[in-house]
C-alpha cells in the first residue's frame, strides 16, 4: 500500500511540473482563454477517429481502421513502446496523428504533444508530435492527462500551443 501512495506522489509530482514547466504566465492584453483552448483541443485530439485506416508493420501487421478513436491508439502505442517496438514503427500512425493535430489547432499556434511514462524513477518520454522545433518559446499554454493502461502502467500526455511568430512585413 506503501509503494501504491509513494508511486501516486511521484506521478502529481511529475505531472505538475510538466505542466508547471510548459504552462507561463498569460500574456499582457491575452483573455485568459488560451488555457480553455488548449484543454479542449486536447480532449476534442484524443476523442477523435483517426480519420484514415492504416498498417503497422509489428511482428505481424497490425491494421489500424478510420474509425479508432485517437487515444486508444496512443495507448496501444504506448503499450507497444513499452514492449519494445521501436518509435519508427508507428511512424504512418504517427503521421496521420500529426496531421489530425495540424487540422484542429487553429493558426497562428504551433504545437507540441508529449506522452510520457511515469514511474517511480520519473518520466521517460515515448512519443512526440510536433509542427515546431521549439514548443517551450516565450509563451505557451499547456493542458494534460493522466491515463493508467491495463497493466496499472502510468502515463501522461502533454500539449503544449504556443504563438507563432509573425513575419516581419517591410514597409513600402
């Protein structure tokens, strides 16, 4: 029971700090609604179909339908990357998962999504998704989840949005 509450604290522990971490102070003239923004783009990603059947070469093909909702197929992934796989081997999944993100986040934010696994030695991160090579720039909201798979495995997945820097426009 011990080992059950000190595993508990560390995953609120890690868990806050991630978010802590991503999560900066709201901008000068921001309404605050960023942060609202960025919890449902999460809940809306994970509830969604994956909108494009697809076919993991494992150690037998895995067929992936339209219709798998976008969190399951993270924790298969996850679960599989705990067993071994490879990240290259849900790169197709991967890629559509990227995809599906660039079609709900509205402009001008750029995003990061981040699944780690939690354990009593910290967290170790399994998957990353981004269109940017910088998703902690000068401000960025951030939301997460907490999902414990079947075999009482901890994880917790992070999006991060942040601004994307305006072109500059030369004046004529």
């Amino acid at each position: 029971m011990l080992d059950a509450m000190v595993f508990f604290a560390i995953a609120l522990l890690v868990s806050s700090m991630l978010v802590s971490q991503a999560r900066q102070e709201t901008r000068p003239g921001s309404t605050g609604g960023e942060e609202a923004y960025v919890d449902s783009v999460l809940l809306a990603f994970l509830g969604a179909s994956v909108g494009s059947s697809v076919r993991l070469m494992l150690e037998e093909p895995v067929e992936i339908e339209s219709c798998e909702k976008i969190g399951d197929c993270l924790m298969a992934e996850l679960h599989s990357l705990r067993d071994g796989h490879s990240t290259e081997d849900f790169e197709p999944l991967n890629a559509i998962l990227t995809a599906v993100l660039v079609s709900i986040v509205e402009k001008p934010f750029l995003f990061s999504l981040s699944a780690y696994e939690v354990s009593g030695s910290g967290a170790t991160l399994m998957i990353q998704l981004q269109n940017t090579e910088d998703p902690t720039g000068e401000t960025a909201y951030a939301s997460s989840t907490n999902v414990v798979d079947d075999d009482g495995a901890l994880f917790v997945i992070v999006l991060q949005l942040r601004p994307a820097a305006l072109p500059e426009v030369d004046r004529v």
